[in-house]
C-alpha cells in the first residue's frame, strides 16, 4: 500500500467471504443441495443419533440430509451444492460436525449453533493457506475484502490481514532516526 505493506492470510479472508454469504443465502432458504448416487455411511453414537433428531431442521436449512442406516449409522443423502463441488467428503464433514456437536453441545435452533456450522462449512470450502490463486483469483478475492462485514477477522477471530507501516519497516531494519 501507499503507506507500507498489507499481508493477507488468503484462507482466513476467503473463510470470512464464504461465511458471510452463506449466512446471508440461509436467511433467504434453504441451501441447494446435491442427492448422491452413493450414500456415505457414518457410524454414529447413540448420543450423535439423539443430537441429530434436535438438529433436523438446522440440517434441512444447510441442505444436508440424513437417514438412518442401521442402529448405530446415518446415510447421507444429499449434501450442499458448494462443499460437493470445493471437493469437501460428505461422510467427514458430517462425522466431524456430529464430533463438534457432542463434544460443544450444539443447542437444537439457537442462532449459535447455525453460526457454528456455517463456520465449520466456510473453513470447508475456504482456500488453504499457500494453495496457489492465480492472479484473477488474487483480485477476486482481494475485491471481497472491501464487501464483507467484518472482513478484518475469519469467523474463528484470526485476523486477515496484517499491515506494516513504512515506520514499522524501517524499525526491523534499523533504519530509524534518519
């Protein structure tokens, strides 16, 4: 920048954008979803099969769907457009999310526990650190930046960016008081 230098952490920035939009698609409907051909199974614990009845409509809204596949598995049907298509497997997200759900004890219908999964869906989906963008990429997601609410930090709290004054500069290289 004119004033010194602004580092980006491009999947802490790309995690925000996604967020943001998702929340804003969730408030319009359901998300779009995609029925698989072949059903992953996740094997769950009894606990995780009781916290899955409380957390029906939550799923419905995210666009997962889950049915049970015996006493101790759930198939998934069908899971969100966008996480299929970054490359996200349905049976991980869904056994993690169920990992979470136990483990934070994910309250049926509260905005916190939508907030939650929406952030476990952005990280996701999100580019990772040191994946190579290319230049229109850079600039589309550089671009986001200046449209997202509270884009200076992910939804985890990290920081996106992080700037450098030229002062800043000149102290780490002992280039002060001329």
């Amino acid at each position: 920048s004119d004033d010194g230098l602004v580092i980006i952490d491009q999947h802490a920035l790309h995690e925000r954008s996604m967020y943001e939009q998702l929340l804003a698609r969730v408030g319009r409907g359901p998300l779009e979803s995609q029925r698989l051909l072949i059903p992953p199974v996740v094997r769950v614990s009894a606990r995780q099969m009781a916290i899955l009845e409380q957390i029906q409509p939550l799923l419905q809204k995210l666009g997962v769907e889950l049915s049970a596949f015996g006493p101790d598995s759930v198939a998934v049907q069908s899971f969100p457009t966008f996480l299929f298509d970054k490359g996200v497997e349905p049976g991980e997200f869904v056994a993690e999310m169920l990992e979470r759900a136990e483990a934070e004890g994910f309250a049926p219908g509260s905005e916190e526990t939508l907030h939650e999964v929406l952030d476990m869906m952005s990280c996701k989906a999100a580019v990772k650190a040191g994946d190579p963008l290319t230049p229109d990429e850079i600039d589309a997601l550089l671009a986001q930046r200046h449209l997202v609410d509270r884009s200076s930090n992910c939804p985890h709290g990290r920081p996106t960016t992080l700037r450098l004054s030229l002062r800043d500069l000149e102290k780490q290289f002992k280039r002060t008081g001329f």
